[in-house]
C-alpha cells in the first residue's frame, strides 16, 4: 500500500504536557502540536530496542489507511481507537515514534486506587475481570446487563476491523477502556495490530491470552479464539478462566459459543453469531449492580476442654515441719515472698488466656484479620489475582453499604443504586471543581434538553456560568422511582465570584442549595434527565 502524503511532525515541535504512561515498548506522554492539531495528542516514543524492531514503511502505511477504509473503520476511528495519525522524527530525521488521539473523557473515572486520590484514571476492561469486592471499593459499579453491552459493543467494534482487513492480535480487556454511559470501548495499542497482513511490530501475546500452541498470532481467527476467552472472564469476573461451562448457569447460548471458539480456527464462531447471542441474551441480564455477598457462616468445632495451665514451676522453701496439735509455724518473709511471687504469675497467665479470643491484629485496610479484605496493598495500582479464599472460623459481619462515593455522602443503608447514583453526581461535582467540562457534561443525558455536550454554543454557555464555581458539602438525601427513572434528592453548597450566582442572586457568592433532579438510565449508569426541583438560600453568616 503506498503511501505518498504521509503526515509527519517534528519532535521540536512537540509542547509537552504531562506524562500518560511508561509501558515496556516506551514512553507515552500527552503533549500539543499548535498549528497541526487543535487539541492535546498522546505521543509514543520508542524504545531504542523496539525501534530497532520497527517496520516504519509498515507504520506509515497504517497512518495513512483511514483514507482508504471503508465507512465501519472510519466511524470507530472518530471516537474509538488510538489509531496513529502522524510519525515523530527526531533531530535526525529519524521516526522515533507517533501521535495519536488520546482516550476521550468519558473512558476516564473516579477510581478509588491507591496513588490515584482526586485524579480521573483510564477505566480499563481488566479491571472486570476480579470480584465485587475489589470492583466495589475501586467504586467501579457493574451489572451483568453492563458486562453483556460492553461485549456487544466490542463484538461490533472487531466486525468492522474485520471487514477492513484490519486483526487486533494481541486481543486481551487490558487493550480495551470502556464507558458506562451509552456502553462503549476504545482499543489501545493500535500499532501493535496487523494491517492487510503486515504489522509495524513483531507480534506479542499478553500473558495468559496465548493462542493454542502452534497457531500464528495476528489472524482473525486468532481475535476469535480470544474473544470467547474474554466473554468468558467478564461475565464470570475471572483472570484466567478457560472452562465455558462456567457460564452455562445464566448464559447457555454465549457458553456454546465460547466452547465453539476454542475449536480449530476455521470452526470458530463469526462476530454476527456473537452479536446476535449476545442482543438474545440481554433481556434476561439483571440491571442490578453486583454486590459482593456474606460467606455462608461456619460453625466452628466446639474447643476442646483442657485443664488450666498450670504456672511455671517456682523453687519452693522446703515446708517446715508441722507442729504439734496441726498447727504450723508463722511463714517467714522469705516465704512470704515467694507464695506473692506465685500468685502474681498465676494471675498473668489467666489474663493471658482470657484476653487471647479478643485481640485480633488490625490489617492494613483497618479491619480485623477475620474479615479476609481484598487488599490490594499499599502502592499497587493494577487488578491483581487474588488467592484462593478459605472461610474464617467466625460468622462475618454482613457488608454494608459505602457511606460516601468521593464527595458525595450516600444515605443511611445505601442500596446498589444509590451507590451508582452517587458515583454520577461525585463525576458531576468534581468535574465542576477540577475544571473538568467533558467529565461534568457526560453527565446529561442529551434527551432531558438541559445542555447537550456537543452543542458549542450550549457548551459555553454552561462553562462560563460555571467557571468560578467550587462545590463541597454534597449530600445525597433519597433515590426513589420516578421521572425518566429515578428522582434523587441532593443538596450542596457553591461558591462562586460575585456576578456568577443563579438568576436573582446574581451576587450571591456561597448559596446552599436543595434539587431534586429526574435520571435517565439504571443502575449501570444514571445521567441527568431534568431538575424537577429546586431552590437555593444564602449560606448562613459564620
């Protein structure tokens, strides 16, 4: 495939803005490109061990392939794929990497991990792939209707690279972000595919996502062999899981077709099987969000009953001898001593073996060793395997719901979907304070009419209303059924510079305030459909 109009930028030009990523073919930072593109890019520098590696006819051939794509291709590109888009050279002249889109917003989230307080991080598909309790307390709140769209939508994404001749090869969740709302993904690591046969890099597997031995990586047939992987490690919230028969339970049909994609390449099922099992099996999927259930209490075997234990032995003063008519001689203050030193170390010890069923160390998570917490430990910041897990000897304290998702507090015994209730408002809220419009603007679901986010005048407007806007003291009152879906109750304070308060408080500059505001969608992702409600005071004085 020629290539004649190939765009190329210089490294010079590159304004740099903040790191991204350091993954092992090198660095990726985000950086500006003024006068070639309008908004920030992700630029990729190589390794000089994989540049040595890189096909950069290949590579150029691949930033020029959208102008000969065919429309399923081009529609992903616009918003779902970090497709490269201009090679980097260097003082030399030399490729030293490439630009290409960074991941929009939305595929960014409020995720509660370590080293990660307060910033927005790519929400990426492996973070599925372990238990409620771990997803849970990263605030990453699903439900098997999520998991199946999510598949749908990945399922339709490698049709259309399909049909374009394009293979993603090294297919695994830890390529693919996602979104909760409208349930989309954007694939990374572009220039690792293969295009009309040819790839700008050896080609590589992650670990536990090989092909069966023997088998050529970077064929469609290979996408589809691991495409039944990830159906089954989604929707079973497992790393490593190969048997399909795990889904069977809820999934019959999907179970077939992941048992069909391990069979010879040629027997594989095709992405419309998939799309159409998948579609089939979403009415039947529960909307609700996973939470992690109590173990079944063990009862422990009753202890056995043991003598007490007797104290150390202490040398004795030999017992004098008895005196006449039975009574003894008066105890000497040597013996006097010994019989306090006796008693002391009794009492010791039984305060010892009373005290022992008691005192628990505290893990570092803050709860008793017999509450078995998915710890993560201190500076991981990856979903990790976790290990086998064995029943405590004591009954568990049934969870309870989170009080707070970010700053938003949750009410008295939050369910799953004042939990995701939350979540929305905590994106809402703290897009507005860290100045973060695209976050903010995801929230608003287009049909309620209050802003749409791809509106350039409306989204202006919203911005320089909001522009000195700080909120704290967010409180989530109720969730009940009602308008588009659900009503949420929510009061909060703003502050704001004077002239940027609300019709008729123009100058008002702290103002409580009390909404009730109708959401769209379910407990897998709420937008805001319309305030139904709503009323604000001056703060009170002091």
């Amino acid at each position: 495939m020629s290539s004649p109009a190939v765009t190329s930028v210089r490294l010079a030009d590159l304004e740099p803005v903040g790191l991204l990523g350091d993954g092992g073919q090198g660095v990726v930072t985000q950086v500006r490109v003024p006068g070639a593109f309008p908004g920030p890019m992700a630029f990729k520098r190589y390794e000089p061990g994989v540049l040595r590696e890189l096909e950069h006819d290949v590579l150029a051939d691949m930033i020029a392939h959208p102008g000969h794509a065919g429309p399923g291709f081009r529609a992903l590109l616009e918003t779902q794929l970090a497709w490269p888009v201009a090679l980097v050279r260097d003082e030399h002249d030399t490729v030293c990497g490439f630009l290409m889109p960074q991941a929009p917003e939305v595929f960014w989230g409020n995720l509660h991990l370590p080293n990660s307080a307060g910033t927005l991080t790519p929400v990426r598909l492996d973070y599925l792939l372990n238990p409620p309790e771990y997803t849970n307390r990263i605030n990453l709140l699903t439900s098997p209707s999520l998991r199946l769209n999510l598949l749908l939508d990945a399922a339709r994404m490698l049709l259309a690279l399909h049909a374009d001749d394009v293979v993603v090869g090294d297919l695994s969740p830890r390529n693919f972000l996602f979104t909760t709302f409208h349930w989309r993904c954007f694939l990374l690591d572009c220039d690792a595919m293969t295009v009309r046969g040819r790839s700008p890099l050896p080609p590589v597997e992650t670990p536990d996502w090989q092909l069966p031995s023997g088998e050529p990586v970077g064929t469609k047939a290979g996408d589809r062999f691991k495409f039944g992987l990830m159906v089954i490690r989604v929707l079973c919230s497992d790393q490593s899981l190969r048997d399909p028969e795990e889904l069977r339970p809820g999934f019959p049909a999907l179970a077939d077709l992941a048992r069909q994609a391990q069979l010879a390449p040629d027997e594989r099922p095709g992405w419309d099987e998939w799309i159409d099992a998948i579609e089939a099996a979403k009415p039947g999927a529960s909307t609700a969000v996973v939470m992690p259930a109590p173990p079944a209490p063990v009862t422990a075997p009753p202890a056995p009953v043991t003598a007490p234990v007797p104290p150390p032995a202490v040398p004795l003063a030999p017992a004098p001898p008895v005196r006449p008519g039975g009574a003894s001689r008066p105890l000497t203050m040597r013996q006097w001593a010994v019989f306090a030193l006796v008693l002391v170390v009794v009492i010791c010890i039984i305060g010892l073996v009373a005290n022992k069923d008691h005192q628990r160390p505290a893990d570092r998570s803050g709860t008793t060793s017999g509450s078995t917490p998915f710890d993560t430990g201190a500076g991981e910041d990856e979903p990790t395997a976790y290990p086998t897990r064995t029943q405590p000897t004591t009954a568990p304290a049934v969870p309870v719901a989170p009080s707070a998702v970010g700053i938003v507090t949750l009410p008295a015994g939050a369910d799953g979907t004042a939990v995701a209730v939350g979540r929305m408002f905590d994106q809402y809220f703290t897009g507005i304070n860290n100045r973060d419009w695209d976050a903010t603007l995801a929230v608003y679901d287009p049909a309620g009419g209050i802003v749409h986010a791809d509106n350039l005048k409306e989204r202006s407007s919203f911005i320089d209303s909001m522009t000195t806007t700080t909120d704290d003291d967010v409180v989530l009152w109720s969730v009940q059924p009602g308008g588009a879906g659900v009503l949420a109750r929510i009061t909060f304070r703003s502050r704001q510079n004077a002239g940027f308060g609300p019709k008729g408080s123009e100058n008002e500059t702290c103002l409580r305030w009390d909404n009730t505001y109708s959401l769209s969608g379910d407990a897998t992702g709420y937008r805001i459909y319309k305030k139904t409600k709503g009323t604000h005071a001056p703060c009170p004085s002091g």
